[in-house]
C-alpha cells in the first residue's frame, strides 16, 4: 500500500478526478498535491532560450497556483484528509518525476486528457512520460475526449 503519494494538480477535470481517486484510494497515505508552474505557458516570443518573460504574467500564474492549492485542501476537506501542498516552476513532466524522487513518493496519481493517435503524437503526454520515469508506480485517471461527430 502506497504510504506517500504526490497527485499533479492543475486547472483540469482530470486532475480533480486524480485527486479525487487519491483521496478516496489511499485515505490514510500522506498527500502531497503539487502544482507545476511551466514557464512556456507564461512567456512569449523569440528572446533567449525562445522566450520571452513576461513578470506580469508569471505574478498572474503564481496567483492561479495559489489559488488552485487552496481548491485543493478544500477538496481534500471533503475527504477529512489534510494534504501538504507545493507550487514548483519548470517543464512538467520532469518537475513531477524530480519532485517524486527528492520526496520519497512511492505512488504518482495524475489525470490525463485520454487523447489518441495524432493528437496524443502532437502534443505529448505529460502522463506518458511520468509513467515512464517515475520512481514509483503511477496511477493515471482518464478521461476521454468526445467523439467528434
């Protein structure tokens, strides 16, 4: 059984469906909700390295982290859990799989967007890669896009 878990948490349905599961699965694991802050999401531009920082924006992100943990120990309250919470800054899937290992965290609970084919090809998959490298096992909720048509 699981004794330290770390749930990714963002803005996502998946990711409350991931936290949700956590909480429900493991109730008595320590629960570390860890949002990553990836400074491609508020730069721009072509400036060093490709971007641009903008410090407006990044204060705007911090804010959302915030805010997001705080909606994460609310969630956590519904479950009579208290979950440690944690905002770190850089590209997601590393930053997830780096605070695992530095943490000791032996199980990693993360939503993913479920997408297939090209789509997954294209964009990623953050849940892919953390399966990969994760120190521990990894636990990852879906949900599927909806069929177009």
């Amino acid at each position: 059984m699981a004794t330290r878990i770390l749930v990714a948490f963002d803005e996502s349905s998946q990711s409350t469906a991931a936290l949700r599961h956590a909480l429900s699965t493991y109730p008595d694991a320590e629960v570390l909700v860890l949002h990553v802050n990836d400074p491609r999401e508020w730069s721009t531009g072509d400036g060093m390295d490709g971007f641009y920082y903008s410090e407006e924006a990044f204060e705007r992100s911090k804010e959302s982290a915030e805010r997001l943990l705080a909606e994460a120990e609310a969630l956590a309250g519904e479950y009579d859990v208290e979950v440690e919470t944690v905002a770190e800054i850089g590209r997601t899937a590393p930053t997830i799989i780096r605070c695992a290992e530095e943490r000791d965290v032996d199980h990693v609970v993360l939503g993913s967007h479920g997408r297939r084919g090209l789509a997954r090809f294209l964009l990623g998959s953050v849940a892919e890669r953390v399966a990969r490298r994760s120190p521990g096992s990894v636990t990852i909720v879906r949900e599927e896009e909806p069929a177009d048509g």
